[in-house]
C-alpha cells in the first residue's frame, strides 16, 4: 500500500509543520505545568488526542511523579529599577523549575545563580533543576559582562506544588491489535529543533495516517522527557507488547543528515527497515548502534521491556553548537527538513506495513514466466527486469516477507 | 586418492575438448529436436550416454514439456532471388523455435521479424521464441543496412509438433550412493562458450572419472537449459536427494577468470570446498553469492530441492560482449582455457573424494610424533613440516572432515 | 580490586625480573636433570614453590616420561690438545640430550655431529634430541671454518638413565576454588627471551600476587615444555577442569610488540579479556589465532581438555632472528620490556579479578540518578559523566559481568 505523501503534498506539509512551531515556540514548557496543556491542547485542532494527567507523588518504577511547576513571571532588576534578564522575553532566561523568590541581593551573590556560555557570548544556554529545588538565570555572556556592581532585584512568580504530570496519546485503530508506537518529548520551552521539530513531525504523520486504511495500530505519545516514558510505561506495563516496532522523534528539522540510532536489540525489524530506507534513499546518512544516551528510547529499550523502539533524527543530540541554546529557534529548522524527516517516517511505515509473509506455493523449480506474461517475447536477451526479479526473487524463497527477503544482491526491492 | 590428471595429460586433453566442440560447432540445437539427438549421438563415442526422451505436453511442476522443434533450411531471398540471409550459413540467422513460412512480404513487413546488434554491426545476435509462436531471422546490422526497398521471399521449413524432449544422462556407480552431480546445458546452436565449452568439460570429466575407482556415485546430465532441469526433476523427484554435492558445468572456455557462484545453501560443503580451491590456485578468480539469474543451478537450489549445487564458470554469463552473439565462436574458447577449467574440477572432486570423517582417538595432549617418526631428528628447528601439520592439524579437532578442519591460520590442506 | 603495581614499584621489579634472568643464565638446563633442580631451587628463594619429581617410563597420554640426562662436562680437542669447542663457555655448545661418548674421530666423522648456523656464521644454534638418542656439539660457523683436518677427541661426561621429570608448581588459595592457571617453560639452557623471561615473569608475578587477597585461586606452573604440561594434564585431569582462565608466559623480554595468541575456545573470558587490555592499552600490539605450534598452550588446548588458555608473548617464537641460538642472550631481553610485560600480565588479571557477574534489579527504564547523587544539579548540560556511564552503562543489562558489559560504543570500562 502507498502510504507516502506526493511531492507536492510533501512541501505544502513542510511549511505546516513549520507554522506549527512557530505557533509553539513562544510557549514556556517544561515536563509539567500549563505549558504543556497548552501545547497539547493546540496538537488537538489537528489530531484528536486524549490529554492524560497523573499525580504527583505517584510511584513509577524507580521515579516518583513530581511537583507541578508553573511561572508567570521572572525578571532582575539593576539598582536604577531596569529589567536586565526578562522572562517576558525569552522563556529560555530562567532556570526551568526555578523555586519561587523575591529578594534583593548583592551581584556576588546574584551570580551563583546565573548560567551564560563564554565561548558562545549571544546565546542563552537551556538549564533545568526538575530534581534539585533551586532559582536562577540563565542569560548571554555579553549580558553578564554589562552587569554592574550594585543590588539586584529578583523576582520569580513561580509554583512548585502538589499536581499533575500532563501528557498526550492518540490511538488509532488498525485491522490488527499489534502497535507501532510514535513518540516525542514535549518538555522544553523555546527551543525549535530539540522538541517542537519532533512535536509537529508526529502530529503531521498521525493526522496522514488518520485518513487512512492500515494494518497496525499506531499509537502516539507527546510526553515530558525521561520522567514521561517511565510513567507512561508504569501506566501501560501489560499492554507495552503489544508494541511490535517503534520510532522516537526528535531534532528532526535542522538541515544535517538522518540519523537512526538502533534499538537495544540491533536486529529488530525496525532497525532493519530504517537501514533499509536510508540506504536507498539519495542522501547521506548515518546509524549508530544503541547506547543509554539520548531521548525515550532508554526507558522503551531498558532490559525489563526491550522493546524494538529506534530513534530517527537528522544531527543527534549535543552534536550541534545551537543545541540546548537559545540558537535552537525558528531560523535552524526548515520547512524542507522537516518534510524531507516526514517523508522518511512515512516510507519506513509503508515498508512496515506491506511486509507480509509470503508463502511460496510453487517450490520447486522457477515459475513458468512466460504463461504468466512476465517474460519478453524473444530470449536470448535481458527482458522486463523489474517483474521478473520480483517473481523470482520470491520464488527462491519458502516463505518471506518482504524486508527478510531483500536477497543477496542486495537489490532495492522497493520496485517489485 | 589422485584425481587430477597430469600437466601433460592435461595439455592433450585440452585439445581433445578443443576438437569435440569444433565437432559440435554447425549443428543446430535447441531444446528440443534432431539437433540435441545429434550431438549426444557425438557424445557417445566418448561416454556411455543414455538418451532419454520425454513426450510433448507432460507436465512437470508448472511447465509443460515443448512441442518438438526441427529445422531443415531457411532463408530470405532479395527480388532478384539471391539469398540474404541463409540460415545454412550459421544457424543463427534463424530466430530459434520459428515456426514454418514461406511467403513474399515487403521490406517493412520484413524487418518486424529481424534481430541485429546495432552497436556490434558485424555480429549476429542469437535470438529465441520457444514459448511464444513467432518467426524471425537475426542478422549482423550490415546486413539490415544492405537490404534495399523491395519484395522479399521469406523461406523457412521447419516444423513444431508434438514430439520429445531428448536429454541425456550417465550415471556412474561408485562406492557408496551419494552422488556428485554434473550438469551441463545443450539447447544452444553455434556458440561455442554458452553451451559447448560446458558439453565438452562434462564429456571429458565423465570419461577420466570412468577410469578411476572412485567413493562417490557420479550424475552426469547434458540438458536443454531450464526446461530440462525441470523436467529431470520432475521425473527424479525422489532420488534427487542422494545428490550431496553438484556443479553446473558452461563458460568454461574463454580466456576470463573462474567464477563460482554458490548455492542457494551458501555453505555447503560444494560452497567452501570450491572457495578453498580456488583461494589456493595461483591465479585471480570470484565468488558469487547465489541469485535467481544464471543455468540450472537455479533449478537444483529451487526452495523445494535446496539441493547443494553451485555454478563455476569463467566470465559470467552475459558478462562479455561476445554472449548470445556469433562471436562466441571457435576462437573463443582456448585449448588452455578448457584445460584449466578441467583441472579446476577435477582438482575439486579430490577435495571432495578425501574429505572423510576422522576422530580423534588421542584427543587429551598432542600425539607424540617423534615414535611415529614424524619429527625431526634434532629438535630447536623447524622439522618435516608438511608431515607435522598433518598431524598437528588433525589433534586440534575432535572430529574432523578435512575440507572442514582448514586451520585458522588458513594453510592450504593440500599438502597434508 | 587494584592489583596493578604503581610505575615506581614497576621499574624496581624490571630490574628484579632482569637479576633473576642473570642469575639463572649460565644453568644448563634440559626437560629433566640437575639444572631444572638448581633453577625451580632458586626460584624458591622468591616464592613458596612444591618441587615435584615423575618417575622416568611413567605413561602420560600417549607419551612416556624420559629417562633423566645430567652432563658434568663436554669439550672436542683438536690434534694439539686445545679445547676448539667447550661446553663450559656455553652450554649451548653441546647437543641438549647428548648420550656420553670418549673417542678419537677424524674431522670427516666429526662434521656429521656439528651443527652451525651459516647464515648467521658468530651464533650457536640451540639443538636437542631427546627423542632418538645420539650426540654432538654445536658451534659458531666461523668455528667450524677453523677446523683443521685431523683426529680429534670427543668427550661428553654425560648420563641418560632411569631418575625423574622435575617441575615446580605453587598454589596460591584465593577466595574461590576456581582457578588461574599461569605457566611457563623451564627446560631450555641459556636462552634468556624463549625460557628465562618467562620464569621470571611467573616468579614476579607470583610474589606480588602472594601479598594480595584475591577472589580466584592461582596455580602457576613451572614445567619442561611439551612433556612438562602433558605431564602435569596427566596428573591432574580431574582437576583440570577448575582452570577458568590461564596464560601460558614466553618471551616475555625482547622489545617486540605483545602479541596474544589466544584459546582454541577463541572467545573465552581470557580471550576477550586479553583483547580488551592490549586495545586499550597505547601499544601496538597483535592478536593471533590458536594454531597448533607454540607453546604449553598446546596441550592445555588440546580438544580432550579444552582449556580457555591463551598465551602472552612478545614478538612470537620463531619470529625473531636470535630464536633458539646464543643471541637470545642477556641484552636481548631488557628490564623494561620485562616489566611492561608484568604489568600487562596484572592488567589482565585485575579485570578477570574484578569481573563478576552483576544482576540489574531495576530492569525497567533507567534508575533516578538524581536521588542517589549522580547526577549534576543542573540538567541541560553534560554532567558528572564517569559516574553516570557506569550507572548507565549497567543499567541497559538484565545480568553483567563487567568484560561482557563493555557497551556498543566500546568506551574503556577501566574508567568505571
């Protein structure tokens, strides 16, 4: 079955997904609190998803679900009453579950709570304290330096409270029981490529896929990092077989080349089809074997599920200067990455979706061709190629499906 | 036990093969008719060939045996009533498996019925229709060239009607009743690499292996490609079995390198043991992973047989210019080249004749071998090393087949 | 565990290994007699060794434990009464098992019993015969040279009579009965690399281990080779079977890379383990296959035993030039090659001691690094990655030994 978008279809989807993170971008997310619903409820004009909320102080696994945070405002004001950090003006100037303060404090001290990175002197790096209670800021290098000496007013309108852990799930309904799951994080605030790019990329192909008619049953998760996959899988032990193949989604819009990274298990069908794709597509490419860095993928692929969970991105995490900085915004992802990422999700399922078992009914010796009109009229010479090797490349085979059946010579067998 | 023949016997050999193909140069086969009866009848002077026949319109697995085709004469005539094309000339002016015709068309109605080589203007292509009924001459692109506007009279006496499928076998009893097969294909007119370089090597092998006293039962089978193996299994569904081991004999006498291509299996014992000669031969040569392309072989390696049967050639097939053309032709092949590909067979069936099961009846520490006098009278050097590394090599294993106890360090067993 | 020696302690021991390897030079010894007594009993000096004496004509396998040959003196005198050849200047000179003989002999009948290297015309080729009992002498080519015509008096005050097979062996108990087996060869005269660095290496390595608390036991053995280990396997088949890991030490002191030859198993825990130090070590280094030429490891291998039984060596016998001739001497081996060799030799076995099989009771997703101070305080950012790789890397495996847990990306466990 042909599940991939035409190229036309594919640019016009390239500049959604791209609008759909800038509608994102401003938003102050973290892996709980308003942000987050807020997130989930604009993925909600576009797939119908059901938004989950657990509460807090529940144990998962190793973890417990933690205090929800939530910030309305946050500023430092200099002596002469400026705003010299505001988080009005970028979300990313706070340190991301900051507890709440209001003091005025000398600039000696201020400064143990400040994060800026020298070599990099007009980004704002990304920080967090989920598991530490702490305050801070983080702000450019150059800002820093402009910083006088003098009293400091700071002021964070924050909570850090008894709530809810939020995330969102949409299930679609296939002819079988058996899942492939599509998973992204949704817990960092302004930054484009590490997590929005991912956001719109599995909504994108879960609204294409809603409109058709498909064997598995997918199942979409948009969840906080690390703490959301546990308490997912905590919420969802009995039923996590029933995954048969999976891909987490992440950094897919920056203009560097596809990465899969392997499951646990190296050898699954996923990893296969995944190699598969991107070595007969015309670009570069790269796949790495599995290690416990990275996005979700850890807590699917840890030994008490080990479940065939990959992770396809374009450059992989902490290998770009712009990663976790504010350089992370709408000018790095591209409309024509993001759909060119989409379109390789796409091409994987549809191989994941036509790959049959066949059952070869003729195994001894090679199948007539000719009553069947798949040999040129005149031997002696190289006739219709195409149909010919995909009935014989089954017919050397007892049963095959077909990303098993790629034979020796190792032919795309995309043309059968 | 010795197998190979001498350099000597090697060199007169090689002309012998030289003159049988020049023999069975002019006549006219294809799969079926008085062509294939002909050449087995040449075959018998050298083995005890049975010839066997197979009635039109038996159905083997999804094919059907052919209705019989013979030839008397062909031509096409100019209006000036002088031949241009005479299948008497080469027999393959005639499109083979043509039905009769004779009738006067004009050029252009003519033409739809010519075969050249456009890029090869002096060549005749080699052209069939056995499976789709049709007439046709090929012709060398000078000739096309040539042919003025005009009537021409289009003459061919030939007939296809129910008759046999002739094939021929020769089975010779050895020790035990496994069997080695030897399969070569027997369908094409003059072409000497694609057909009779493979007729004469199976000839000339079966006719030295029936001298020796040998551990294996030997099947040797001159074929119609394709349809004849078919039908040869068809017809020995039951015993095919005792075949446990088999190479399919063609392209054995140009001046290319030794190519084999595997079987289906990839490991067998045929598999390595052609690898190991091969590696250990002084010149270049291939190895090919099996594919659903080639001769008989892929009838043999069909999912239903899997039988251990592997290709070796010299160039491919289809790999020089010069195939399905009349340039494969009397200077094609080489004396030398017979005669090395002869060697290169016979050097495995020795291989395969020795490899034996042995156990190791000493298997706890090394074999004294100064009481078997197999070491050096004066240690701290290197000793009778050829002798040693017998022994040595056969301690290493609990039990052993000597094609399958090569060494790590890969020396050649030969000269154990 | 630490067991590694520190760089000080390290370069004293070379020099130590170096005293020993002096000390034992000018021993003439052979695969059984007074001078393997002399050596095992200042090796006992060093560590708490049990001498152990076999009775000659005692059956071991397929082999027989040899008569006992002792040599008082040995010299040729020319016609003049000079001594042109003496054993007392170089033990190498006599033809290790020499039967006594005292006989006039013209140079013609003399020359049968001489053996030189003429390619390298200032050494004296090392030669035994334990096995076809005869006598003679080996000498410089240039010596040779300089014989004159003439008679000439041989004299050997030799014995080969009914005594014993002498060899060493020290059990070092440790937590657990399973064992370590570490081996070296004592029968070769003055030859410093292939015997005396060996030895040494096993005394040093003996003695620190002696002052250590270890989990493994630790059988090191000091044997004749070949007959020495068959010997021994004879004595100790029932007990063989507690080896879980040995190295067989030789050549342990040339300035040649290490190289490792491995088990036959090839994928034992010794192999792996081996394989993994040499890589991350900053040498070149090389990794050989099991063959069935070598040392000790031979038997320990062969298929009746099967031990996981590598060996260590630096450049492999046979390889250098100075192999078995009286270049093998005293600046041939150097104590600072001794002492990397030790220290390699500690690596290995630090890992095999620390290698214990680790269960993960937290199987699914990852453990909370954050409650149990290993992870920074700020997310965002790289954090405290040692530790976190250790946590991590553990935590991907449902059961862990630490050699079998080193992780796809292959990073140095050694950091952990």
């Amino acid at each position: 079955m042909k599940i991939n978008l035409t190229a036309c279809d594919l640019n016009q989807t390239g500049l959604e997904m791209y609008d759909l993170i800038s509608e994102l971008y401003p938003i102050c997310r973290s892996i709980t609190g308003n942000g987050v619903r807020e997130t989930l409820k604009i993925l909600q004009r576009h797939i119908p998803l059901d938004i989950r909320e657990v509460p807090t102080g529940m144990p998962v696994f190793d973890w417990t679900v933690p205090k929800e945070w939530n910030v309305r405002d946050a500023y430092v004001k200099n002596a002469k009453g400026e705003k010299v950090i505001d988080f009005k003006k970028s979300n990313l100037h706070l340190l991301n579950y900051s507890t709440p303060i209001h003091e005025k404090i000398p600039l000696a001290q201020l400064k143990e709570h400040l994060f800026t990175l020298s070599d990099r002197p007009d980004w704002i790096p990304y920080r967090t304290s989920y598991y530490s209670e702490n305050w801070g800021f983080c702000l450019t290098h150059r800002q820093l330096e402009a910083l006088e000496d003098g009293e400091y007013e700071v002021y964070i309108d924050s909570s850090l409270e008894d709530g809810y852990l939020t995330y969102g799930e949409y299930f679609l309904k296939g002819e079988t029981s058996d899942e492939i799951l599509l998973s992204c994080h949704i817990c960092h605030p302004s930054l484009c490529n590490d997590n929005l790019s991912g956001i719109s990329l599995i909504t994108f192909l879960a609204k294409h896929l809603s409109t058709l008619s498909l064997r598995y049953s997918y199942r979409f998760l948009f969840i906080p990092g690390t703490i959301g996959s546990i308490t997912w899988l905590s919420l969802n032990e009995e039923n996590a077989f029933q995954i048969k193949h999976g891909l987490v989604a992440a950094g897919v819009g920056d203009s560097g080349n596809l990465t899969y990274k392997k499951s646990r298990r190296g050898d699954a069908e996923i990893d296969r089809t995944v190699a598969h794709i991107l070595k007969h597509s015309t670009r570069p490419y790269a796949i790495a074997e599995f290690s416990p860095y990275g996005y979700d993928e850890r807590q699917f692929c840890s030994p008490g599920f080990n479940l065939p969970v990959g992770s396809l991105t374009r450059t992989p995490f902490n290998c770009y200067p712009e990663y976790h900085t504010s350089a992370d915004n709408l000018d790095f992802v591209r409309p024509t990455a993001l759909a060119e990422s989409l379109d390789t999700y796409l091409a994987i399922l549809e191989v994941l979706e036509s790959n049959k078992k066949y059952v070869n009914t003729n195994p001894k010796c090679e199948p007539q061709l000719g009553k069947r009109g798949l040999y040129g009229a005149f031997g002696g010479k190289k006739a219709r190629k195409r149909k010919r090797w995909r009935c014989y490349g089954f017919s050397i085979y007892r049963t095959a499906t077909i990303a098993y059946s790629i034979l020796p010579s190792d032919r795309n067998w995309n043309f059968l």
